[in-house]
C-alpha cells in the first residue's frame, strides 16, 4: 500500500487492551483511566479479520501491543490466529514483561517471533516509582525468560526525558549491552501537546519515512499517532477502514487529543 506520500504503509500495529498491570506515569494519568467497556473491545475473530485484510493490502509487519498485552485473556490464542496469516514476515511483540515467566514459552510455541521490553530504570527504587506499582526483579525474570524461550531478538524500550545520556538512560543501556540486547531510547512525547521526537535506535517518530497504520482495541484503525483521524472496522468494514487511513494518513503527525499511550500502545 502506498499512501499519498508514497511511503510504502506495510507495518499494523495492533492494540489489543487498554487495560494494564504498571500505572507509568508517562503513560497513564494520575487520576487512573476511565477503561473501555468490554462490548467495545474487538473480539480476537474480528482483530484477526483485521490483521488478514491488512495483511492482503501489504502489511507484512505486525506488532501486539497495548496497554499490556498479557494481560488479555488468552492473548496466547490471538497470537496463533495472527501467526497463521500466511504473508506475515515479523511478528512480534510490545510488553512491560512482568508476566513474561508465565507466557514466554506459550507465546513462542503459538508464533511470535519476537519482544520488545519497556525497561526505563536499573534501579529498583526509581523502576517503581516510574511504574508506581512495578517491581524491577519481576521486568528482569521477563527479560530471562524472552530470551530462554528464544523470542530474539529481544529488544528493550527505554524511555527517557530527553535525550539517551541522562544516567539512568546509560545504566539500562549497560544492561542491555551486558545481555547482548538492542536498545531503542524514546523520548518522552506528549500527544495532546503534540510533543515528539525521533526514537534513536528505532524508526519511530520520522514522519517523512513513516510505514506505521495502528489499530486500537475498540477497532478504530488510526494512520498516526498524532492526529486524530481514525476509522471504525466495525462501522466502515476491515477493508474500507483501512483503506481510508492509508488514504488520509497525514503528511507528519501534530496532536491527538482523543488517544493515549495506554490505548493505542505507542
Ligand atoms: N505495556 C507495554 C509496554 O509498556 O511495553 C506496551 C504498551 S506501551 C503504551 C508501549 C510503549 O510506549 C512502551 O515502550 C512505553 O514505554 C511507551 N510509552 C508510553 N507512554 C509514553 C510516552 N508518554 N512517551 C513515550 N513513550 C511512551
Ligand atoms: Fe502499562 Fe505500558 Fe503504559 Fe506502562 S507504558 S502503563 S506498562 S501500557
């Protein structure tokens, strides 16, 4: 698929809940999330309806995220109905891997090849203030158990103020070159403000070369992060709705007042 810039849209990716088990307080608001009801959420036959129609269109990249994904029930399931969509060349995986030591091997058995980890802290102290209610050991036996499951390459997520040298940003990264782990170091952005930057280490954030449509877990396919064009699958059809994304999805992003971290997964 090709848009109206001719950037080649081949990448899905795929929020499948708004709910979560870390509070991250660059992710979720202070006062808690007004959660989407459960007859919203797309059932895991119509995310794959989605995902094969888009994969039909293009797409060869998908990636399941959230909120946490673990956390929805029988998410391993989803995970084998996706990995049977024959065209599919990378299928991975966006987690804060607290509940990695649970599913690491399941998830692997059903398909995914591969994790990407949320890991902003060494430190125990700060990794919880940060989540306000996440132990940094748990992230660690996740980190462990993606690896021996073999879902490599396993590629962690740092989020950090500004910039990759802040000392915490630095102390992670030792940590990851230690593990012979790749790193990418996001900077913290704003969607309402429209405050967002360039992911070192990752293609995220580069408008001009932008391959990204995205599905949210009540079924509107979204073509930026930052703009608030979005198109029901349940209203327009699979087809349709990505159809037209791929059609409007702007020229760069600027700000979203609808969406958040926590539903549309970054
Ligand atoms: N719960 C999973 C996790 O944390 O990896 C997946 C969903 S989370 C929303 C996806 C990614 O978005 C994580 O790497 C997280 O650090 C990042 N993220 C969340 N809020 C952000 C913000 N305000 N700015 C930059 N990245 C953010
Ligand atoms: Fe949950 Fe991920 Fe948001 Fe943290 S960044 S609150 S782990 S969805």
């Amino acid at each position: 698929m090709l848009d109206r810039y001719n950037r080649k849209i081949n990448y899905l990716r795929v929020s499948v809940t708004d709910r979560c088990n870390l509070r991250c307080r660059y992710c979720m608001p202070e006062s808690g999330i007004r959660l989407m009801p459960h007859k919203d959420i797309l059932s895991y036959d119509e995310i794959t309806e989605v995902v094969r129609t888009a994969v039909d269109m293009g797409v060869d990249k998908v990636r399941i995220t959230g909120g946490e994904p673990l956390v929805r029930k029988g998410i391993t399931e989803l995970v084998r109905m996706i990995s049977k969509i024959e065209g599919i060349k990378d299928l991975g995986m966006t987690t804060n891997g607290i509940m990695l030591p649970k599913y690491a091997k399941e998830l692997k058995n059903a398909g995914l090849h591969r994790v990407n980890i949320s890991l902003d802290s060494m430190d125990p102290e700060k990794y919880k203030t940060i989540t306000r209610v996440g132990s940094l050991h748990d992230a660690l036996k996740g980190i462990d158990a993606a690896l021996d499951a073999g879902l490599t390459p396993v590629k962690i997520n740092c989020v950090v103020d500004k910039n990759a040298m802040e000392p915490e940003a630095q102390k992670v990264k030792a940590f990851a070159d230690s593990k012979g782990l790749q790193i990418r170091f996001i900077p913290q952005m704003d969607l309402h403000k429209g405050t967002f930057g360039k992911v070192i280490g990752g293609s995220g954030g580069h408008c001009a070369s932008c391959n990204r449509l995205r599905l949210t877990p009540d079924g509107m396919v979204k073509p930026c992060l930052f703009s608030d064009i979005e198109y029901s699958v349940r209203e327009l059809g699979a087809k349709q709705a990505l159809i037209m994304a791929v059609d409007n999805k702007p020229s760069s992003g600027s700000s979203s007042q609808k969406s958040s971290f926590y539903n549309i997964g970054g």
